[in-house]
C-alpha cells in the first residue's frame, strides 16, 4: 500500500511594515533608531578611548598626588611619623636573606622614568618570589 505525501496547506502572506499606531510609532522614532528599535536603546557606535592617553593621565594623576603630599610639611618631624607606622616598622625588622643580591639593573639618577624603574625593581623582585617588606627594604640602594 502506497501512502501519498500530504499536502502542506499554503501560508498566509505576512505584512513586514510597522503598525501605524501613535504609541509604536513614538517608541520607535527618533534621529538614532532603527525600525522597531525601543527609544530607549540607542544605535550601537565605536568609540575609541585612546588607553595611552588615560594611562598617561592617571600616572601624572598619581605622581601629582604623591609629589602633593610629599611636599606638604607636617607638624611632627618625621622620624616620628615613620616610626609610628606599624609598615615602616616591619620593614625595618626584616633582615635580608644570607644569599641576597641586588637585581642587576641601572641605578635611578633622574635621567629616566622613575615609575618604570620602580617597576621595574618590583617585577624583578617578583620575579624571585621576594617579600614586600624584602622589596621595600632593598629598593633605596637602587637611587643615586
């Protein structure tokens, strides 16, 4: 017995224009939007944030903040505020490993970047899985 492939019935033309009502035509309109698009959502666009520039900025941002800072002077000497912060005080009771050495880099003098040779002291240090307070206490002999 031959059975016959059914007929699929024909579908019914569909309209692609937007409805003409009010309310659809003002969420929809507007100088940046697409057909069927809500007003709320504008049209996607590229924007290009130069990064050089904003890392720039937030690194002159910083040494700003510090060069203000240091240069505020404070009513208490400083030995007394060094010796009051409980970093400073770690720092100084680390005693460096017997077989400490000093990465092998150029020394600060002022004629280049100050913020790539502290990273680059501090990538080095990482380098040897070294301690912060290890850090803090073997940069100073890195500047001129």
């Amino acid at each position: 017995m031959e059975t016959s492939p059914t007929a699929t019935p024909p579908l019914a033309p569909v309209s692609l224009t937007p409805p003409s009502t009010p309310q659809f035509h003002s969420l929809t309109s507007g100088p940046n939007l697409h057909w069927g698009q809500p007003s709320w959502m504008p049209t996607p666009m590229l924007v290009e944030i130069p990064v050089l520039s904003l890392k720039q900025q937030l690194e002159d941002m910083i040494g700003h903040k510090i060069a203000d800072a240091m240069s505020k002077k404070s009513s208490r000497p400083q030995s007394m505020v060094l010796e009051e912060d409980h970093f400073f005080l770690k720092v100084m009771a680390v005693l460096l490993p017997l077989d400490f050495e000093q990465p092998e880099m150029e020394n600060y003098d002022g004629s280049f970047d100050h913020i790539d040779h502290l990273r680059t002291f501090v990538y080095l240090m990482r380098l040897r899985a070294t301690h912060d307070a290890i850090i803090c206490r073997a940069f100073p002999p890195t500047l001129r």
